[in-house]
C-alpha cells in the first residue's frame, strides 16, 4: 500500500465535512429544513479537498466530484422550493456515485478507515436501489454513524500514516 500524507487543513477540512453531516441530519429531523439544506451544502463542499487529497484513480475521483456538486445543487433546490421528493429520488441516484468515490479512497488508508468506508460506501449503493421499499431509516441507521466515524477518523489522522511525508512533491497533497 502507497503511504500518503494529509495536511492538517485536509484534516480540518473532514472535521468541517462530519460537522456538517450531523447538523443537517439533526437539522432535518428536528424539521428545520433550511438550516438542515445549509448544513448540507457545507457537508458537500468541505469534502472537496478529500476527494483531492485521499488517494483513488482519477475515475473514482470525478464520482466523488459528480456527488458533491449534484449533491451541493440538491441541497441549494431544496432550499429554494423544490419538492422534497424530486430531491430525495435524485439524492439517492448521486449517492451511487458517491459509493464509487468513498470505497475507491478508503482503498489506500489504514484498516479501520478502509473497513469503515467500503461498508459506507455499500450502505449508500444498497440504500439508492432499495429507498423505495425499505424507506430512509436504513440510510439513518447505517449511513449516519458510518460516515461520522469514516470522517472522524480522516479529521483525527488515524485514517493514513501521518508519519510518512511522500518524498516526490506530485505525490503529496497538501492545500494551500
């Protein structure tokens, strides 16, 4: 396995993203739709420089791209009107791109992230093709903690090797 570094603001980064991603689940719940929407916009975006950052091939990269962004342009739809429904099915559709993208990253890091993300990233693809039967709490149930831990580890630096720097500078990653 290739080491890779993160930089402590790619770190901060997935800090940002899991705070995000329970603040526009509790949002939500707790009926505040707006605020729910806006958390997910800075959920999505803050994922941004993961998807630079972790290592996964460039096909694997441009999923994780076409979620956050069709994901970003739902959340933002929502905010301005449009139909729940219409969202929720299009949110499902983008969260296969979404799989591709977190179980091809989660591919180059430790164990436990590695474990974490391929199991996220099947929930998310079981969950789009079988929402129409078994409804949103499945995605509740296993997509929420899964992806709180799956960023918790990245944001804590448990996720890669934090103590190997790559010695080619195309190789590391690091935001400005």
């Amino acid at each position: 396995m290739e080491s890779i570094y993160l930089s402590t603001r790619a770190r901060a980064f997935a800090a940002v993203s899991a705070l995000g991603w329970v603040g526009m689940f509790v949002l939500t719940g707790a009926g505040q739709t707006y605020a729910g929407d806006l958390s997910g916009v800075v959920y999505h975006l803050a994922l941004v420089p993961l998807v630079v950052a972790l290592p996964a091939p460039d096909w694997a990269k441009a999923a994780g791209y076409v979620w956050i962004f069709c994901d970003t342009a739902l959340n933002v739809a929502g905010i301005n009107g449009l139909d729940d429904d219409i969202v929720w099915a299009f949110r499902l559709g983008v969260h296969i791109a979404a799989a591709v993208w977190i179980v091809n990253a989660s591919g180059g890091l430790r164990p436990a992230a590695r474990v974490t993300g391929t199991l996220l990233g099947a929930s998310l693809a079981v969950h789009a093709v079988t929402a129409p039967v078994v409804g949103e709490a499945p995605l509740a149930i296993t997509a929420f903690p899964l992806m709180v831990v799956w960023l918790g580890l990245i944001a804590a630096g448990r996720a890669v090797d934090s103590s190997v720097v790559q010695t080619e500078a195309s190789r590391r990653v690091e935001l400005p």
